[in-house]
C-alpha cells in the first residue's frame, strides 16, 4: 500500500516499523561500522522513514519537531492529544 492510501492509524504503524527497522540497523551500525550492506539498509529505511514523517505531518500534523511547518513550529499544540483522541 503506497503512503498517500494510508489512513491515519496505518501511516502510524508504517511509522513504527521503519522507526523500529533504523533504530535496529543503528545499534548494528555501532559495532560494525564498515558493513556496506548494513549501511544501504539503514540508508534506505532512513528515507522511507523520513518520506513517512513528511506524509504523516502534512496530513495529520507534526510528530517531531524536524517535521513541523517552519513557518509555525508551535501549530502541533493545536491539534488534539492522544487523550483528546489524536493520532499518536
């Protein structure tokens, strides 16, 4: 399923599992720095989690501040909480 067909929950988990995925390859990274192949993978979900990032904040709002609008970085308090029932 392509980004753009994601409902809010999907995109959410999409979200989880690259997040998950880079933090792995990063503890990997750590210790064998030099694995080339080890480094595309990271490279590569580092990307599809950034594209993810991007899709979610234009769509539903920032989740961290690097995705934020630079035009209002403060907006993500205006939208609801997750016990106001938001996203997160």
């Amino acid at each position: 399923m392509l980004i753009n067909q994601m409902n809010q929950q999907q995109l959410l988990h999409w979200i989880d599992m690259v997040s998950f995925t880079v933090m792995d390859i990063t503890l990997y990274l750590d210790t064998h720095s030099r694995d080339e192949e080890a480094l595309k993978f990271f490279n590569h979900y580092s990307e599809l989690r950034r594209v993810a990032m991007q899709a979610y904040a234009e769509q539903y709002g920032p989740l961290t501040i690097d995705t934020a609008n630079p035009d209002n970085y403060w907006a993500w308090a205006e939208q609801p909480w997750p016990w106001e029932g938001g996203g997160c």
